[in-house]
C-alpha cells in the first residue's frame, strides 16, 4: 500500500487543502505546512488527527490503512473530507486518456468529452496524490485533481 507520509498542500485553483498523512506514523508527528500545524498519531487501530488552522482545532479519526485512511482538510469548509480512489483529469481527448491510463496503471476511466474531463480509477494501493504527481512528469502534463467525497444532498 502506498501511503502518504507526510502532510502535503493540495492546490484546487487558488485554494490549498491539507493533505493528511495515511501512512508511516508510528508514535506520531507534528506537522507546521503554510497556515496549517498538524498531529497525527496512531491509537490503536486508528489514526487521529488534530489541524490547527486560524486559532481553532480540527479533530478526525480515520483507520490506519486502506482507502478510508486518505482524508483531508478543507480550510474554506473548515471539514474533512475522505479523498475518493479516483482522480480528475483534464481532457476530452480518448486517446491521450488511454495513455494516462497506463501511466498509472489504473482500473479504468471515464471519459466526459463534452465536459472535457475524464475520471480515472486509480489502483487499489496508489494514493491519488501520488496518481496526481505521476501524470504532472508526463510530457503532455495534464491538469489532474483530487477527487473528495462531498457533503451528503438533500433531494425532496
């Protein structure tokens, strides 16, 4: 499993999200990344971390491996966010998305053409962030982002 070790800054636009660690922590760390101070330590069978952001503490405890364990913190929302096995990418070409695809070795893709964007479901044991970094090293250099599951709808 490819974890996250260390907290790194996500960039969505102008807005930096805190990427937290999901791997690697054994009695724990503090963390100061821009306007964020982390810690992170692991109790038990879970995680637990504390982002310290504008004077107030964020908490959230995730499991210590898996999917589940990837969160991050979205300072506009000022909420956790579990960040999705899958990636967006930038295109409405089919056959450069074929070519991202095995870059990364991902599942399968879906390609929205007339919306210019694809979703590529990454492997199992592929941190998104690092799908994100390995497609910025391809020569074309797409645009990819991090996918995060959202707040729940309402629907009447």
């Amino acid at each position: 499993m490819q974890g996250l070790v260390a907290p790194k800054l996500a960039w969505s636009g102008q807005h930096a999200r805190l990427v937290l660690p999901s791997d690697g922590l054994a009695k724990g760390t503090t963390s100061q990344l821009g306007a964020f101070r982390l810690v992170s330590r692991s109790v038990g069978s879970q995680r637990m971390h504390l982002v310290e952001y504008q004077g107030q503490i964020y908490k959230a405890v995730t499991p210590i491996h898996g999917p589940m364990s990837r969160i991050l913190f979205d300072p506009q929302a000022r909420k956790f966010r579990a960040i999705l096995p899958s990636i967006r990418v930038t295109t409405n070409d089919a056959r450069a998305l074929e070519s991202f695809v095995e870059a990364l070795g991902a599942r399968r893709a879906t390609l929205f053409k007339s919306l210019g964007f694809a979703i590529v479901e990454i492997p199992k044991d592929m941190h998104p962030l690092r799908a994100v970094a390995k497609l910025q090293t391809l020569p074309s250099r797409p645009e990819a982002r991090l996918r995060t599951r959202g707040p729940r709808r309402q629907w009447r």
